[in-house]
C-alpha cells in the first residue's frame, strides 16, 4: 500500500493439553511452548509494530507461588525483545542449575513462562496513548485464583461510552477511557459474579473454603461469562483470555468482522488471527485449520475439554475485506488466489485506459504488498493477448505471411519492477519543503524500460486512501521516466467511509475520495448539501442508536463512480507532472466476486454491520464540518 495505515492487532493463544514431561520426552525440549508462541507471533509480526506482549499460566501452584507471568515490550522490535528478555532468564537458571533445569517440574516450580497455557499479543494502536501500558495482555489481579483474568485482543468497540456508563452504573471507577478498559472489566465483573454465586452455592453445600475453590474451578461457566459480558458491546473483535486457575477462551464477535482460526489435536489447542502462521508453526495441513464461529467462544476448560459455545446469537457475516487485501499475510491459500482475482478482474478497465494498446504498455506495481494482485492482471493481459492471437489467426481468410504471423506472435505483455522502496531513508527533515523533497526519494524507479512520450505505465496498487505518496513520490518519479500516460490502478474500491473496528482511518479528511466529493459538490453548486448531511448528523445524536443511518452517503450520490475517480485524478496529480493522468479504483461487485466470503465492506459502500458504525461515521462527519481533527470513538 502507497499509503501505509495502522490497523488490526494480532492474538497467538496455546493451550498445551499433555502435561510438560511429554514435550520434553517427545521435542526434546521443556520449552514447547514458549517456542511455538515465539513462532505464532513472529508470523504475526505484519500485525503489530507498535508493541507486544505475553503471559503464562501454570496449573495447580500450591498457595505462596506464582502463577502467572507478564511481561510486555514497546516498538517495532517488540516480539524479539520479549523472547530475548525469557530466553536469558532459562539461559540464567541452565547456568545456576544444570541438573535439575532438566527436570520439568522443577522448571515449573522455579521459572516463569513454563506453564500450559501461552498467550501472545501483537499490538498496532489505534489510541493516542503508545506506552508499554497500552499493550496487551491486560491483567486483573486477585487473590483468589478463579478471580484472575488475563485478556489480549484485536477490537475496536464503537460504543465505549455506553460500556463506561454501565460500569459507573455498576459502582466501578475505570482509570481511563478505553475499550482494553471496559472489556476487562465488564469480563471481570461477571467473572466476580459467577465466582460469588458458585461460592454460595458450594458454601450452602458443607463445603469448606478450600474446597470450594477447587469447586469453583470446575464449575466456572465461561460461555455464561462471555454472554453475560458482551450483551451490549458493538463492535469487531476477537479476544481472548484466561482465568487464573487455567480455563482459557478466545470469542469472536456476531458478525465475524475480525478473524479467528484454530487447530487441535491431543497435544496442543492453538489459536491465531492468521492461518497460515498455524500451518507454518506446526507444520499441518490447510484443511486441519478450522475458524471460530462469529458469535461463539472457544472454550478450553482446565481438564482439557475443548468447545465451541455460542455467546451471542450471529449476525450476517461481515468478515473484514482488507485483510484480503492488504491486512493478512498473502501466504494463505485463499487470501493469495482472491488478491490474483483481484487483479484479473481489472484487466477490462485497464484495457479501456489504454485503448487496447498492449504494445506500448509497460505494466508495473507499487511496492509491495500488491504484487500479488499485479501477477493477477499478469495473467489477465497474457490471457486477453492470447485471445486476441487466437481471433486473428482463426478468423482470417486469407493466407498469413510470415511477417505478418511474426509480427502477431511478438504481441506481449511488457511486465516491469518500476518501483523500488528504499527501505533505509527516513524522511527526518521537519520543515514542510524540504520534507517533501526528500519524500519523493523514498522510492527508486528502474530507467531505461519505457519509450519517451510513447509508452503508457500502468501501475497497480492495492489500496488507495490519502493519496499523498502517490502526489508527493510516485507518481514524480515515474514521469522521469516520459511516459505518456500513467494509469494508477487500485485493487480496492474507493475508501469512502472510516472504520471503526480495528483500522486506523477514522477521520473524513484524510480520505481522498471524500475530498473528491466534496470538491464535485462546491464546484457543481451543490454546496448546500454538506450543511444538510451535517445537520442530520447533529439531529441523529439524541437518537437511539439503532434508528441511526449513515447520512454521509449522500456526500457521494450525486456523482457516478468515474466521476469521484476523475476527479481523484486531479487531486493525486502533481502540479509539475507531464504525463496525462487516469486513476482506477476497483469495483464492488468485482470485490465481492474475488472475495465471495468476506463482505464486510462498509469502508467503500457505508454499509456498516453494527448499529454503532453509523454512530462513528457521523461523528466523523460532523469532526470534519466542526474542524476537530479527532478519532470518532474511544479505542484500544
């Protein structure tokens, strides 16, 4: 992506179902665990640069000791810091204890990080506060051990307002304003609630306190816990968590808008928010993944029973598409073939671009993460030479000559790497001119590939939101080389809306397609319309939320899709550039054909899955008109 944006978090969750004797009999290594989690999250690495962390928890601790272990890191080498920092504490106690680190259950007894439960976080914040503080897991502390919550997720709530109300109600006073706040709370209040009620209940039974808290153990109903929790929560997530004494969960939301996957067999459970790194990390085939439900929980109780509970009741899935886009590594086996299609499905829009003329083509892309989709139009243009060959050479009368089937046969493709990243230059300079200068050197370009004022670039990219590297580097870059024509295409739709769910576009402005619109409407004399949406959003706030609409659409329905297109053209377009310019956005329905299981595409049409998306889409309008240059909703 040309403009790179902050986005979802990524979760890593091991439940080791043998006791740790059998790893270290079976791998050679007590450190099974620690080692899988290390690989689930480096894996994961494309879903948090801003910090990470983990936590552990043993089984049956005697009282006095320790059983759960923390510890969390800040930047973008986060996951390699945090291992480091666990793999010198076994080297330490290898060193102080040669024979008895050998041993599992000494290891157990005296080192952190050894137990049967693991979970990992991968954080990318979409909260203005960055500290170590921010990063999951969050912990809740008690000395009761069934009262113990560690809970890591990748979410945005849309409603944290109403979520901080009711835990007001309930006679709590959370430290901040977060939705990592409010989930972990409202989790651990009705965590306390069941531990309370179970406690009554065994107490009526003649049982002792220390009985009892084994009994609670056993008894804890987690999937009552999570429904109970997230009645009214509105929002994408999957989050998950582990209870103190060793029951873990993690639950993905009605709509299935953030991913879950999960594998099991007798020795491990494992959970991560992207396929292929369970493939990878424990070698097994794609059809062994499962994903979790929307609106259902994992369960992993602490004897090892293993089930799929719904907690809330599921809703059409709206599975988010740009983590087939852009998000989600492109190693997984559907997510690689929907990118191709993707860009297979542009070939007849790039075709009318360039008026047919494959010959005086030079086809491209913007580094890096579209390069699938660009061998996806690769095999959409060989397909439509080969076709047009085959109309030729079929469908004339008369005899061909040999210069002339030459010259029919030498039609190709003419696929090229024009850009290059330079992934070492740091544009530090602050002052706004020389700043952008030393932008457009953030991309290197290959010379002597295209034909001065002849050749047309078509340069595909996966997404475009702000437009500003393409104005400010690319597009300067690529007309040093004369083309006559370049042609910009995204594999995406037009980003029209912000998101609300775990991305980090939240404000109207920083949208090219709206500024695009806007610009249409003053210039068209249709002015009076962004006042009108304005005040239907300021009407819509004493309304309840699900009698909410996105009123933002009719910024963009006077206009046809080429028209907004047009005219990103023109904004894109810097002032000194000599090539003509067209831009091309993929279309919705050619989203929805590539990526027929992902429908969530409220960024490009405004069809929001929650009622509380609306809510954020008109708070976002409405910041833009009121000229605050703040996130519509509370975040993690």
């Amino acid at each position: 992506m040309s403009d790179a944006i902050k986005h979802e978090c990524g979760i890593a969750l091991i439940r080791l179902l043998k006791p740790l004797s059998y790893y270290q009999e079976k791998y050679g290594t007590p450190y099974y665990g620690i080692n899988k989690l290390y690989l689930l999250m480096e894996k994961q690495h494309n879903r948090g640069q801003d910090g990470a962390g983990i936590a552990t928890i043993k089984f049956d601790v005697k009282p006095g000791n320790r059983y759960i272990s923390r510890y969390r890191a800040m930047g973008s080498t986060a996951v390699a810091d945090i291992f480091e920092y666990v793999q010198k504490k076994f080297a330490a106690v290898q060193k102080a204890h040669p024979i008895e680190s050998k041993e599992t259950q000494w290891l157990k007894d005296n080192v952190s990080f050894t137990g049967e439960v693991l979970l990992g976080h991968l954080r990318y914040g979409t909260h203005g506060k960055n500290s170590v503080e921010s990063c999951h897991p969050f912990l809740r502390q008690n000395n009761w051990m069934t009262r113990n919550l560690v809970v890591a997720g990748n979410f945005n709530m849309t409603n944290v307002d109403e979520l901080l109300q009711q835990l007001y109600d309930l006679g709590q006073h959370p430290k901040e304003q977060a939705d990592t706040v409010t989930v972990l709370e409202k989790i651990g209040h009705f965590l306390d609630d069941e531990n309370q009620e179970l406690f009554d209940q065994f107490k009526k039974d003649g049982y002792s306190n220390m009985e009892i808290s084994a009994q609670i153990g056993k008894n804890l109903d987690v999937a009552k816990i999570l429904t109970r929790s997230a009645k009214t929560w509105d929002g994408g997530y999957t989050i998950a968590g582990i209870m103190g004494h060793g029951d873990a969960f993690v639950m993905r939301d009605p709509a299935g808008i953030r991913p879950a996957f999960y594998y099991q067999d007798d020795e491990v459970l494992v959970v991560a928010s992207e396929r292929p790194v369970i493939q990878t990390a424990f070698n097994i085939p794609l059809g062994a993944v499962k994903e979790i439900k929307p609106g259902h929980a994992l369960i992993a109780k602490k004897d090892g029973t293993i089930t799929e509970e719904m907690f809330r009741q599921p809703e059409v899935q709206k599975s988010c598409s740009f983590e087939r886009i852009y998000f989600s590594r492109g190693s997984d086996a559907d997510i690689y073939q929907e990118r191709k299609t993707l860009g297979k499905l542009l070939c007849p829009q790039v075709l009318s671009a360039i008026n047919n003329d494959i010959k005086n083509t030079v086809f491209s892309f913007i580094p890096n993460t579209a390069e699938v989709s660009y061998y996806g139009m690769m095999e959409g243009m060989n397909k439509y030479v080969r076709d047009y060959q085959k109309e030729i050479l079929l469908n004339r009368d008369e005899k061909i000559s040999d210069n002339e089937l030459n010259d029919i046969l030498s039609i190709h493709p003419r696929f090229e790497k024009l850009n290059i990243k330079d992934a070492k230059l740091r544009t530090f300079i602050t002052q706004d001119a020389d700043r952008n200068d030393m932008v457009q050197h953030v991309y290197d370009t290959t010379y002597g590939i295209v034909k001065d004022h002849t050749d047309t670039i078509v340069a595909i990219d996966d997404s475009i939101v702000r437009g500003t590297t393409l104005k400010q580097s690319i597009l300067t870059i690529l007309d040093r080389l004369n083309p006559k024509k370049i042609v910009v295409v995204s594999s995406a739709p037009q980003i029209r809306y912000p998101d609300c769910y775990g991305i980090d576009m939240s404000r109207m402005g920083e949208f090219v397609a709206f500024e695009a619109a806007i610009n249409l409407l003053r210039r068209k004399g249709l002015a009076h319309i962004i006042e009108e949406v304005y005040q239907k959003c300021v009407a819509s706030i004493a309304k309840p939320k699900d009698e909410i609409e996105n009123y933002v659409k009719a910024i963009y329905e006077p206009f046809t899709y080429e028209e907004v297109s047009e005219e990103i053209s023109n904004i894109v377009r810097p002032v000194n550039l000599k090539a003509e310019l067209k831009v091309i956005f993929q279309t919705l329905d050619n989203l929805h054909t590539a990526c027929p299981d992902h429908l969530g595409d409220w960024y490009f049409s405004g069809d929001y899955p929650t009622p509380g998306g609306n809510k954020v889409v008109n708070r976002a309008y409405m910041n833009w008109v009121e000229g605050k240059n703040v996130r519509a909703y509370f975040s993690n």
